[in-house]
C-alpha cells in the first residue's frame, strides 16, 4: 500500500554453469554418451533453492540445450540466482550452488564452466534514519501513516546505496508484480504523486 518504505533490499548474483558432456546415439550406444540434462538434474535435485530462510532465496530460471531426441545431450547452460540481506548468506548460498554443479559433473564424468558475478548488493537502513524519519513526516501530513518494509527485490536503490547516497524505495502500489495479472490503480498514482510534491516542499 502507499505509505510502505522499503528500507532493506537483498544482494544479488548470477550463476551461469555450461554443462560438457559426451554426445552418442541415443538410441544404439547410449551407454557411451554423458548426458548434461542429467547432470544438471542430478545438481538441481541436490540443491536448496527457493525460500532458503527469511533473508535468503535462490532460483533456476533458464535451462538450455539439447538437438535431438535421438542424441545424448552434449551440452548444457543453467541460468540461475541466489539473493539475500546477508551478505555473508549469500556468499554461502552461491558456493553451495556452485559446488553442487561441479561435484555432479564430477559424479558422471563430465565438465562444467562457471561464471559467478554479483549483479548488486544488499543495503539495509534503519528505522530511525533521518532520511526515513523524513519521508514519514511528509506522508503524515497526507493523513498517512508509513511503515518500513524488506523487499526480496532489487532495485537502483541497491547501486545508489552502495555508492554512499541514501536511498529508499516508495511503494507505488502496484501488485502481482512480473504475472500476467500485474496491475497498479490509477488513485494510487495519484497518491504518491501527491507525497513528492509534500515532501519536496516540506
């Protein structure tokens, strides 16, 4: 709802792991081939992924590869993510993913390249930061009472942040955020509008 200030937003880092296996016939000597979906299926099924605590996530999103039914997959890219307000959290989550390709590909034989790079970082502020103590005056004055709120989200804030300028996100209140049913109603925009101009003239 307007009012919500998201003072905390997690750190987020990519993972790009190409799977090299063994192409074969699938059908004549499968048994000579080393296949990269199922390396792949074997660390996906051993990782800890989605909700890992109340500051952590991490997800598979893309999976790319194969040429045909009749060949044993070749070669494989999973594109995936972890995230967390800890950056210490996050660290340990991006190992455990990593390690889990490499000990699988290691399992069945195979190679795997891996790129790891952090997109941003966390930042978390505080509840009685003069910045935020700010913010909540100007909505008081709409007659609206603002909360603090974490986000699994990121955001410019997280790079702002990072570079010593303190930064907040307001909500606009939008919902159901990246479905196809994503939707935001007009007298909410107008509402926050109407908070920038109370704030910048306060």
């Amino acid at each position: 709802p307007i009012g919500t200030i998201v003072n905390a937003a997690p750190g987020q880092q990519k993972i790009v792991a190409k799977i090299k296996g063994r192409p074969a016939h699938a059908g004549l000597a499968p048994e000579e081939g080393i296949s990269a979906i199922q390396v792949a299926a074997d660390a996906i099924t051993k990782m800890n992924l989605l909700r890992i605590d109340e500051e952590t996530t991490a997800n598979v999103g893309i999976v790319e590869g194969g040429q045909a039914t009749n060949i044993v997959m070749p070669e494989l890219k999973v594109v995936a993510e972890a995230r967390s307000l800890s950056g210490e959290k996050l660290t340990a989550q991006v190992e455990h993913m990593i390690s889990t390709f490499q000990e699988s590909a290691k399992q069945f034989g195979a190679e795997v390249e891996i790129d790891s790079t952090r997109a941003y970082d966390a930042f978390v502020i505080a509840d009685d930061h003069p910045h935020i103590l700010s913010i909540k005056s100007a909505f008081e004055k709409l007659g609206v009472t603002a909360n603090t709120k974490r986000t699994g989200g990121g955001s410019d804030a997280n790079n702002f942040n990072a570079k010593g300028l303190t930064t907040v996100n307001l909500s606009t209140g939008m919902a159901k955020v990246h479905t196809t049913e994503e939707y935001i109603a007009v007298k909410d925009m107008v509402a926050i509008t109407e908070f920038v101009v109370a704030y910048v003239t306060q």
